[in-house]
C-alpha cells in the first residue's frame, strides 16, 4: 500500500512540476512559486492544519493551548505576509529574511523582540516538544483575518495551498458575521476538509438562548450560505470545565485526523494544484482583460446577431454555388441518359424491314429462280434502303428531336453557350453516321440470318446509336456545366466579397472569441 501511496505521490508531483513549468512559461511567478512549495511540501511527511479566524477569536491562545506552552504571543506577530509554522521538536525558532537570505535561528524568549518588524521577515517556524503533534504534524498560524486589513485576509488565503486541514475559528459573540460567512466559503472552495471552532463559548448564557437554540442558529446560519463544515466544535481555552466545552474532542479529533496523513495529505495536494491552477487561469485571463473589453466596446451588440445570421447564410450560399456546376451537370447527363434508354428506336415495324434485309444478306439469296446477279443486288439495296429510311426516322423523331428540345433549353438557360446551329450540326453529323452503310456494315459474319438474329442484330444496333448520341450530348453537357461552374465561381466570388465585408465589421467579436477559445483550450490543457 506504501509504494502504491508512493508511486502516486510521484505522479503527482510530477504533474505539479509540469504546471509549475508552464506557469513560469506564462510569466506567473506568484502561482509557480507556489506550485514549487507543493513540490517542497511532498518531501516531507508532515500533516499541515491551518488555524484561521480573526484577532479577537482566541486563535493564538487556543495554539498555545494546543502546544502545551506560550510559543505565541498574545498579540500577533506583525506580519501581514506569512503564516507561522508550529512543529514539535527542539524549542527554538527560525526566521526567514524577506530579502532571501540565509535563515536566523534564535531563542523562543527572542521572538517577541526579534518579530517587531515583521515586514523584514518571509516566514517564521517555531519548535517546541508537542507531544499532539509528535513528528508527524505541524500547526500554521495564520494572519488574523480582519475586515479592516484585506491584506491580512488575502496573506491566509495565500498560505491555505500549504494547509491539509483547515480550522476556522470565530468569537461566540460574532459568529454570524458576513465575514466569516464569505471567507469560509471561500475556504470550502479548496475542496478540503474544513471545521469551524465556536471559541469563548464560556460567553454563553442559557437563560438568554438555550445552547441547542443557540448551535441550531450557527448550523442554519451557515447552511443559508450553502456551507457545509466537516464539523463544528465548541470550546473556551479560558474555562476548561465549562460543561459545554468540547476541548476533549478537538484533541481526538486533531488525533484522528493526523492518524488520517496519508490520505488527507494526497487530497491536499491534488486539491491545491486544481485550486491554483484555476487561479493561474483567472490570472492568465486577467491579463487580457483590457484587450477584451476594448473589443467589446468595439462591438455593436444590437447588429450582431443579425450580422452572425447573414454571414452563416452567405457562407451556405457560397459553397451552394461552387458545388452547383457539378451538380448541374449531373443531372443534366442523367437525363440524358433516361431520355436515351427510353427512345423506342426498334419498334416493330423497324424489325420487319430488318428482317427482310438480313433475309436478302443469306448467302445463295435469289430475288427469283432465274434472278440474275444484277437484280439480286438490286434488291438488297432497295430493301436496305428501306430499312435505313426506317431506322432514320426512328432516331429523328426519338432521339434527335428530344435530345435537340433537351439541350437547347438549357443552352438558353446559359446564354446561348451552344449556339443551335452548331447543336444541329453535331446531332445531325451522328445520325448521318448510323446510315445504310453503318447499318450494313453491323451484320456478323456467319450470322444464322434467324429471328432470334434479327431481335439480337436489333437491340446491338440501338445500344450503339444511343451510345453514340450519349457521347455527342456529354460533351455538349460538359460545355454547358463548364459555364455553369463559371457563374457560380463568379457568383461565389461576389459572396466572398460580401463574407470579407462583413467579417472586417465582425473584426472585434472574432478576435474576442479567438482569445477566449484560447484562453479555454489553456485552461482544458492544464486540467489534463
């Protein structure tokens, strides 16, 4: 359990680091010294508990109370900066120049004296045999917290990233005070165990207001302000034997929860890096403020909705005209397509006459029994001409006429980008080529010259002509969709231009959302 304890602890402190890291990157040396005092604070196995409240709370008497001995003095020390550390160990103190220099050992008797002028001095760690501390935890005594001095109030609350567990104690007479309210509100915001200490509950009088009235009010007072203490202890350091002193049970508790290191320690510090790096955040966000709010001056609010809307509608019509063309010409070709599957070019009339050519194509054909050759191919010629008129007049009126009432609509749809007589021309070149000769020349070799021959020798002649025509009508759809693209890149173009007006207006609100989405995504890396 020990080396899991130990393999987490360093993971963790590996993560401060790297926070750390990126603070100093960022040029946030307040949070970064911090985030190194962590680092500092893993080292050792000390639990920190974090005595907090104002002057005239008792707070140092009830310390001294605690440490068995008059290690503070009755008035604070003065300095508004730093918290004293009380730890068990040989009696005597240390004292931490501000200037950063090498640390001054004196005498307890000294520190009086030596503490007059706090504002000298960094830090203070006091030693004296505890037996309630023994080596295994330290008291922090903090700047008392005093409405008129917010220096005082923002020093406790700079030291609470060192603190484990934090005691906030309050005078009986001045318990629902609003700040006491907001600062343990503030405190609970770290996310660790948080008590509150009713001291001089000797000031008690239960003919005034009975006791159970009287802890029932603090419990409400302090849930109206949605706060939710671990505990709430009622002492008096002055009567030890007053019957509603629970001086016992802040020991045992003090007991318990030094019992309890390990854990509260790794919250301590999991909740102190989050806790400070949201604060490196706000500090980060701070610092751009002013650039902020120039833009939002900047801004017209009334016009900006209507703004955002035009520019989603102009961004939706732009990408609709680049893909137009291609779209167009699509559909243009599947109606070709569907034109052309559905021209009925082999009727059965058609089919008769070629049969009857494909008859007089049998080898050994003879008009009559004493027919001569020249008649023979007299008659091959009249009745494929008859079949070619035929199939001509089937490709006309099916294909031709459709295909040219097709194209010229949207050739005029384009300006006229086909001229109609060039049109005409193509589509007249690609019937001319399906003439008698095409038509003879399409007859297999060896054929059987049967009816089945002649339903196959049919179809084969109708795929190929609308081959032929789907060919001549692509490409003719392909000039069509290249003009279609060309007015859409130019209509594109000009809702580029109208997009480039508008967003040089939105120039305010989108550099705002740049900083904000950036700020956002530094906030997202630090908590990974």
């Amino acid at each position: 359990m020990n080396a899991l304890h130990e393999s987490r602890e360093t993971m963790a402190v590996s993560a401060i680091a790297s926070v750390r890291e990126q603070m100093l990157k960022e040029g946030d040396r307040k949070h970064a010294g911090k985030m190194g005092e962590l680092e500092s604070k893993a080292s050792d196995a000390l639990l920190r508990i974090a005595f907090c409240g104002h002057f005239s709370a008792g707070k140092s008497s009830l310390i001294n109370k605690l440490c068995g001995h008059q290690l503070l003095p009755s008035s604070p020390i003065p300095t508004s900066a730093n918290v004293v550390t009380i730890a068990s160990g040989e009696a005597g103190a240390i004292i931490m120049p501000i200037t950063g220099g090498e640390p001054v050992g004196i005498p307890l008797d000294q520190l009086d004296a030596y503490c007059k002028n706090g504002t000298d001095i960094a830090s203070v760690e006091i030693r004296y045999p505890i037996p309630l501390l023994g080596g295994r935890a330290a008291l922090l005594d903090t700047p008392g917290i005093d409405s008129t001095d917010s220096a005082h109030m923002m020093a406790t609350e700079s030291a609470l990233h060192m603190a484990d567990v934090v005691f906030y104690v309050m005078d009986y007479n001045h318990v629902q005070s609003e700040v006491n309210f907001a600062f343990c509100k503030r405190l609970k915001e770290w996310g660790k165990p948080l008590y509150l200490i009713v001291n001089q509950i000797d000031k008690h009088r239960d003919r005034e207001l009975s006791f159970e009235e009287y802890r029932l009010s603090v419990k409400h007072a302090f849930e109206n302000w949605h706060i939710q203490p671990d505990g709430i202890l009622y002492t008096s350091v002055k009567l030890q034997q007053h019957p509603l002193n629970e001086w016992p049970k802040l020991e045992r508790l003090i007991g318990e929860l030094i019992g309890l290191s390990e854990p509260l320690r790794s919250l301590s510090m999991t909740q102190s890096a989050r806790h400070l790096s949201g604060e490196h955040v706000a500090w980060v966000r701070e610092r751009s403020e002013d650039e902020k709010q120039s833009l939002r001056e900047a801004m017209d609010e009334d016009e900006l909705p209507v703004m955002l809307e035009q520019v989603l509608e102009l961004e939706a019509e732009r990408k609709k005209q680049l893909t137009l063309a291609e779209e167009y010409t699509t559909q243009l070709k599947k109606e070709i397509v569907h034109l052309l599957e559905n021209a009925p070019i082999t009727p059965a009339v058609m089919r008769d006459l070629a049969h009857e050519y494909l008859q007089s194509r049998k080898p050994g054909f003879k008009v009559g029994f004493f027919a001569r050759a020249a008649a023979n191919a007299k008659e091959v010629e009249t009745r494929l001409e008859a079949f070619a008129a035929n199939f001509k007049e089937q490709v006309q009126t099916h294909i031709v006429w459709h295909l040219r009432q097709l194209l010229v609509r949207e050739s005029e749809r384009y300006a006229g980008v086909v001229a109609v007589a060039e049109l005409d021309a193509t589509l007249e070149q690609a019937a001319g080529s399906l003439g008698a000769a095409w038509l003879a020349a399409q007859v297999q070799a060896g054929a059987s010259f049967s009816g089945e021959y002649t339903l196959n020798y049919s179809r084969q002649l109708a795929a190929d002509a609308r081959s032929l025509f789907r060919r001549e009508a692509f490409a003719l759809a392909e000039a069509l969709g290249a003009r279609a693209a060309a007015e859409g890149a130019a209509a594109a173009q000009a809702l580029a231009a109208q997009l480039a007006a508008l967003e040089a207006r939105l120039g305010a609100y989108r550099r705002l959302q740049a900083l904000e989405a950036s700020e956002a995504a530094y906030a997202a890396e630090l908590a990974a």
